[in-house]
C-alpha cells in the first residue's frame, strides 16, 4: 500500500491551513465562549470553500473526494480548533449517507443548509443538538418510525429533546445532551473515530507549535527555557508521538474507503495512537508552560481541552484497544510484514 500524500491533497490540506489560520486564531474562540459559542459568518467562509461538500458525489453538489482528504481536512480543523461542527456533518454524516443511499440530503449538505447532529449509543450524549438542523439515527432506518436522517425538529422523541438535560462539556465551545437513544451502527462509529482521531493529530500539533514557541521566548537563568535538554527532551518525545500517529491514522482512512476487512481494527489503532499523542503533547504543553499553563489566559486551554473531549469520543481508549485486542489475539486479523505492507 503506497501511503505517500499526493501533491494534490497535501495542497488543498495547506490551502486549508492558511484559510484558518486567518479567519479563526484564538481570539476567536475567546470571542465564542464569551457568547454564542457560534458564528454564522465562519460557518459561511466553510461553505464558500466548498468543504461542506468535500465527501458528497459530484452528481450531488460535492467535490466527491474521498476520507483520506477528509481526514486531512479534519486535522485541519483540529489544528485551528475549528468550533462549527464541520466535520460531523460533512466528513461523518456525508460519507455515511452516501453509502447507504440515502442521496436526496446530499445537496442540502454541500450547500451548507444542514448541520447534522449524530446519535450513536457509544456516546453518553449528543453533541451540538441545539445548533443542529438535522438529526443521524442509523438504526431507526428501515424498521423503525423514523427516518435514520430527519429535521432536528421531527427527531426529539423521550430520549432526545433540545429543551433539557444538556450539559456543558470539558470542551467550553460545547454543549452536550444528556440523552440518549439506542442507535448503534458500526460505520458510523468507524467514521466517527476516524474523524476524532484526525483532528486530535491536528490539536497535537497545534499544542506543539504554542509550546516550541514558549519554550523559544520565555526565559529562565538568563536563556530561553528551550535551550534546557529536559525541554527539549520532552518537545522531541511528543512530537514523535504525533509523527507516529499521524501515517496510522491515513492509513485507517484509506482502509475504510476501500472497505479493507480489517478498517475497524485499525480505526481504534488510529483512535489509540492520536488520543496518545494529544494528551501526552497536551500534558508537555501544560508543564513547558509552567503553572500558568492551567489558567483560561493561556491559549492552549481550548486545544488542551478539545483534546480530552474528543479522546474520550466515540470510544474511549479501553473501547478501541479492546477492538484491537479483539482482531489481532483473537486471530481475526493477521500481523507480520507480510501482511502489514501487502
């Protein structure tokens, strides 16, 4: 398997970058917790850029790029901490719409006209229902009452409802229902991780960026810390930590495009490796960082705590390692570089 990026995703990825890096630096997300929490004129600038319909045929609307892309896409909005909820809608909800043929929302995706609220029995709570204009419930499609895609507005039965029990989530541009409802769906939560695991190598990196350039300006003893082999240490062993996580996390991409025998075992690999990563990088950070590295006026409080939430989503790490355990002991899944390279 030829894992290299091509020149083509690798440009859309930095052209990406540069969007973000202009239009959502850490002033905004300052901006968004003091109120709102959301913004239309950044969720426009998405769509203006066409990423809404990234993962969406081109008979629909989209550019019908694949999850590698997404996935890049993904790490993006990691890196920037990306509030609107991009990626459930367009890099979940799509592909997995897509492939179950349920093609008559896709337009309305591509356009920007929908953001998707995703209900899985995984998670203990639904993400951004408030903001949400549609609701995914795999399993009550075809047997159940409903649709598995409908209006935000149709899908609030007793287990799902905008008006109570929400919770504000570890994450502060967040909010959380307390419901839930028993919807379970394996490609869903494949797509999910996935999607979690990319943006946390983005977060990683982030949190590294912010640390090297602490490490560069604050001083101690008359020098900058980051001329001290302890800091130095600890930067070099969490960026090789994300470096390491990143190639497995394309790799889980690419499998669950092609619909690889083994995508969900290596799915929870991707979730594993990036969930690692983030939290030792968030953990270095905060201790580069010194003791003002817990406080609110220290900007890698947002990406420190997007990091815990998404860890712990869509499968902690117990859940993925335990899916891998499950493959590989279990003889499901053959190891060895004959398989692992063919």
């Amino acid at each position: 398997m030829d894992m290299l990026l091509t020149d083509d995703q690798l440009t859309l990825a930095d052209g990406v970058r540069d969007y973000l890096t202009g239009t959502h630096g850490p002033e905004v997300l300052r901006r968004l917790d003091a109120g709102g929490k959301r913004d239309a004129a950044i969720w426009q600038g998405l769509v203006d850029m066409g990423l809404p319909g990234l993962c969406v045929p081109e008979a629909h609307g989209g550019l019908g790029l694949g999850l590698v892309e997404a996935a890049l896409i993904a790490a993006e909005c990691g890196r920037a901490c990306l509030a609107e909820p991009l990626v459930d809608t367009a890099f979940v909800a799509a592909p997995w719409l897509a492939k179950a043929g349920l093609t008559e929302s896709l337009a309305d995706i591509a356009a920007g006209n929908a953001k998707v609220a995703l209900v899985h029995s995984n998670n203990p709570w639904v993400a951004d229902l408030e903001s949400a204009t549609h609701v995914l419930s795999p399993t009550c499609h075809p047997g159940g009452s409903r649709d598995p895609y409908s209006p935000a507005s149709e899908s609030m039965g007793p287990g799902l409802r905008r008006d109570d029990d929400f919770l504000d989530s570890v994450d502060p541009l967040r909010r959380l229902s307390a419901r839930t409802v028993d919807a379970a769906d394996d490609h869903l939560l494949n797509l999910a991780a996935l999607m979690s695991a990319a943006q946390l190598v983005g977060i990683a990196d982030a949190m590294l960026a912010q640390a090297t350039e602490y490490a560069k300006i604050r001083q101690q003893f008359g020098q900058p810390i980051g001329a001290f082999q302890a800091v130095k240490h600890q930067l070099a062993s969490a960026m090789v930590a994300i470096e390491f996580a990143k190639p497995v996390v394309w790799r889980a991409a690419q499998a669950l495009e092609d619909g690889a025998p083994h995508a969900a075992a290596q799915v929870s690999h991707a979730k594993v490796a990036a969930s690692d990563a983030a939290t030792a990088m968030a953990e270095t950070a905060i201790q580069v960082h010194g003791a003002m590295g817990y406080t609110y006026e220290v900007d890698l409080h947002f990406w420190m705590k997007r990091a815990w939430a998404l860890a712990g989503a869509w499968g902690d790490r117990a859940f993925h390692l335990a899916r891998v355990d499950a493959a590989v002991i279990g003889g499901a899944m053959p190891i060895g570089p004959e398989h692992t390279f063919a």
